[in-house]
C-alpha cells in the first residue's frame, strides 16, 4: 500500500506545479452547478426528441385517407388550396406513409406513451429517493434510447408491437422528473432555483429540435431514420451523464470547496442527501396545496400537449404545410420556449430577492401569466378563420407563455417540502399528467370524422377552458411556505435552521470573479 501511495505521488510530481495550478483554476471557474445545469437542460432534451419525434413521424408512417368529394370542400373544412388535378383516388398532402392504421389506433399509440408514464411517478420519486438521481436518471434515458432502435422494425410488424414499446418507455421517462427534482433540493441554493429550473426546458427545446429533425430526415432519408438518429443521440449523453454528475456535492470529486460550502449555506435540504428517509405519504395526500399544484398543472399540461401532439396535425391537415415546413413550424415555438423560461425566470428571481413581492405571490403571478395568457390565445386561435400568420403567432406565443409556470406553480414543487422534492413531484406529475392520456384521446375521438377548422375549434376550446379553469385552484390554495410534513420528528434541529433561513432577511453578493460564488452578508 504505501508503494502504491508512492508510486501515486511521484506521477503527481511528474506534473509541472504550475500547469497543475493553471488546471485547478480552469475546474473551479467551470461551478459544478452550471455542468448539472448543461447535463440536465441535455438530457431534458434528449429525453423529449425520443419522446416527441412519433407526433410528426407518424404523419410521414401512415398512408393517408382517401379524398373524398374534394370538390365539396367548404371554408369549414380546412385552409389550404386543392391542386385541381387531385382526383378522388388520391389523397391531399401526402407524407408518404404506407402504414395501413385507423385514426383510432393511431391515438392509441400516441396515447400509450403517457398510459404508463403516469403510473411510474409514484414509483420513480420513491426509486429516487432510494437509488439517487445519478443511477434513476441514466439508466432510464439508457431504456428509452434502446428502445428507439426497435420502433421501425415494431411499426413494420404490427401498431400492437409499436404500443408495447411505447409504452416501456413511458413507464422509463415517468422517472425522469421526480429523479431531476429530487437532485434540486442538494445541489441549487433556494434563490437559484427559478433559474436552475429553466433547465428542465431543455423538455420544450428537445420538442422542438425534435419536429425540426423529423421534418428533415423524413424529406431526406425516410421516417426509419428519425428513430434510429434519436436513439444514437440518447446513447451519447448517457455517457457524459455518467461521467460528470453525482448525487450531492459531497460526492462530487472537482467541486471546489468554496462552491461546496456556498452550497451547504444556501440550501434548505438539511436532510437530503440521506438515501433512506419515511416519506410522508398520508400527510402528502391530505396536503391541500399539493393538490392545489396538482391540478394546476393538469390544466397546464392539457393545453401544452394539446399543441405538442396535435400541432403537426393541424399544420398539415388544416394549414397545409409540407413535412419539413410542418417541421420547422411545429418546432420553433419550443425552441424558443427555453429562452422565454430563462427570461421569466430570471424575472421571477429579481421581484423576490427585491422583496417586491412574496414568493407565493410571486408564484401565482407567473402561473397566471402562464395559464390564463395561453388559455386566451387558444381561444383565438379557433376563431381568427385562415390568416395563416396571424394563427401561427398566436401558436407561438401561447406555446411560449406556458413557460412561465415554471417560474410559477412547477416550482412551488421544491418550495413546499425540498426534503421530498423528489417524491412530491411524482406525486404531482401521477395527478396532471392523467392529462397526457386524456389529451390526445379527446383530441382524437374530435377529429375522428375528419381534420376540420370546426374539430380544431371544439379541441382549443375544450383545451383553453380546462386550463383556465383549473388554475383558480393554486390562485385559492396554492402557496410556496414549507410544509410541516417536509420534516421528520428527528429532525427538530434541521426545522429551526429551515425556519430561521426563511424568517431572515439576507442578500446574497458576489464575493468576486476569482471564486465564482456568494456569500452571506
């Protein structure tokens, strides 16, 4: 052993001490909170481009309905001009499908993705609380990626295989956000956390890079390709997720130790880096602001897949665009949906930490913004008839103000019991995302007799109502204070250290370029 040890420090000493110190600078000016930040942002990504890419790719898999009677067609029906020579035996805008499935199976697929996503929740903020972030999340991105491969061999076969395997990974991606939550409440002091979240719209930029890539490699290459670039992207991270994050700062083996002890300051998670702790389930259930969040963010999530679903739809069957125009449209909204985050974020942290307003305040502000702002612009969106470019920007707009609730009710999420933050989100996401099953269905069973201006009406109809009426539920019962129920009987210690952080009024400075990091003043 003490040859090893030796033989250890002689290779260190091989090492020039300036180039050693030029390499200790460069790790602690990269803060080990802005690579979690890039890792999760990425794997947010990449989990919604595998999750996302069959919305457009369908349309390019099944073989379009017959037209029939075109020369019937009314200002109800849809917006676009039909080539005169298109005969009855033809379809309108063809993307080149062979795929003989009914509109039925077709929302049977889309759905199943969310029938098991839903009840991994529960399961996955529990798994994460237990295995850590590290272990939950690799390994179910590992899953949905493995299964992308098998996708085009699934869908040749039968649309039973292609629901079987959607609907394995749906049950891996349920883990995806109790695991990435659970990670919040150790690592990102309280008054980074609106920022920090922006991360998780790497979900909306991946949605979008999604449709963006589908509408190419579809033109280009043929839809097989979508599934088989998708999986290759998930491979990738899984690699980098592997070898550059962990569970808690003090398993990191570059954190700096000012950035540690900054961390450790500012973070109200006493408690969180234990692996086993008794969750507080009954107490959770009878937890009215949880329930407040819950359906809050039902609403949310009915109208956001509203879009994200049948976008591609209505832009091909009502507007009339082709695949890689449907693409690009399909996708920009969500693109640009994680600067948006990061601008309402940022925004969100400044009103706070001015004392504007309170933070529960604060929160409802934001998802008001978000929920009732989008539910509008929904409304019009069935009504504007067909000015193309007056509907496209408010598809755009609306897409992008659902971002503001997570600045809003998504993370009161964290606020309400950061010791469980994992687990509370599982919790909540079993909740609101029924919406993801119900969702597509409804949508589907509208447009079953056709894709007409007048279907699309009834769907954002249906879509704005739900989400502006689910939100006076956190306006009345929602807030962002600490729950009793975030603390065990034991930890008596931890709760006075929680209380007296909130109670104090402090500022957080900067204390210079050199360390990167603040300190209490």
């Amino acid at each position: 052993m003490k040859m090893v040890e030796n033989q250890i420090y002689n290779s260190e000493m091989t090492i020039p001490a300036a180039n050693r110190h030029f390499l200790h600078r460069l790790r602690d000016k990269i803060p080990a909170r802005l690579v979690l930040y890039l890792l999760s942002w990425s794997g947010f990504m990449v989990s919604f481009i595998i999750r996302s890419d069959i919305n457009l790719t369908i349309l390019a898999m099944v073989k379009d309905r017959k037209v029939q009677a075109v020369q019937n067609k009314t200002e109800e029906s849809f917006c676009y001009t039909i080539d005169p020579n298109v005969t009855e035996s033809e379809t309108v805008l063809d993307y080149g499908g062979t795929l003989e499935w009914s509109s039925d199976a077709q929302s049977y697929i889309i759905a199943s993705f969310y029938w098991m996503y839903v009840c991994a929740h529960i399961v996955g903020g529990a798994v994460t609380q237990r295995f850590g972030t590290k272990r939950v999340f690799g390994f179910v991105q590992l899953t949905c990626a493995l299964c992308s491969f098998l996708l085009p061999v699934a869908a040749e076969t039968h649309f039973g295989c292609v629901i079987a395997i959607r609907s394995v990974q749906g049950f891996a991606s349920g883990f995806v956000w109790p695991a990435m939550y659970s990670i919040v409440g150790v690592w990102i002091p309280t008054q980074e956390r609106s920022r920090f979240l922006s991360s998780f719209q790497g979900s909306n930029f991946g949605t979008g890079i999604s449709y963006a890539l589908c509408g190419f490699l579809i033109a280009n290459f043929g839809w097989p390709a979508v599934f088989y670039t998708s999986g290759s992207i998930g491979l990738i991270w899984c690699l980098m997720w592997y070898f550059l994050v962990f569970d808690s700062p003090e398993k990191h083996p570059r954190i700096s130790r000012e950035e540690q002890d900054y961390i450790r300051k500012n973070t109200d998670s006493c408690y969180a880096s234990r692996k086993k702790q008794k969750v507080p389930w009954t107490s959770m259930l009878r937890s009215l602001p949880m329930w407040a969040i819950s359906i809050t963010c039902f609403g949310r999530v009915w109208i956001l897949y509203t879009f994200t679903i049948y976008g591609p739809q209505y832009l091909k069957h009502i507007l009339g665009f082709s695949v890689e125009q449907n693409g690009l449209l399909s996708g920009a909204p969500f693109i640009s949906c994680y600067f948006s985050t990061v601008l309402f974020g940022y925004l969100a942290d400044q009103i706070m930490n001015r004392k504007l307003l309170t933070k529960t305040t604060t929160r409802k502000l934001f998802t008001f913004i978000g929920q009732i702002g989008a539910g509008l612009l929904c409304i019009l969106m069935g009504y504007i008839g067909c000015n193309i470019a007056v509907i496209l920007c408010l598809y755009f707009l609306a897409i992008n103000l659902l971002s503001a609730q997570f600045s809003g009710a998504m993370a009161s999420i964290v606020d309400v019991a950061p010791n469980f933050s994992g687990v509370v989100v599982g919790y909540c996401q079993t909740v609101y995302m029924i919406a993801g099953v119900f969702s597509p269905l409804v949508a589907g069973y509208i447009t079953r007799n056709g894709h007409t201006i007048s279907a699309y009406q009834t769907t954002f109809n249906i879509a704005a109502a739900i989400g502006m009426s689910t939100y006076l539920m956190y306006q009345f019962f929602g807030t962002s204070e600490i729950q009793h129920w975030n603390y065990r009987n034991d930890e008596g210690a931890c709760k006075e250290n929680d209380v007296m952080l909130q109670g104090k009024k402090r500022a957080v400075r900067i204390v210079s370029k050199k360390d990167g990091v603040g300190e209490e003043v």
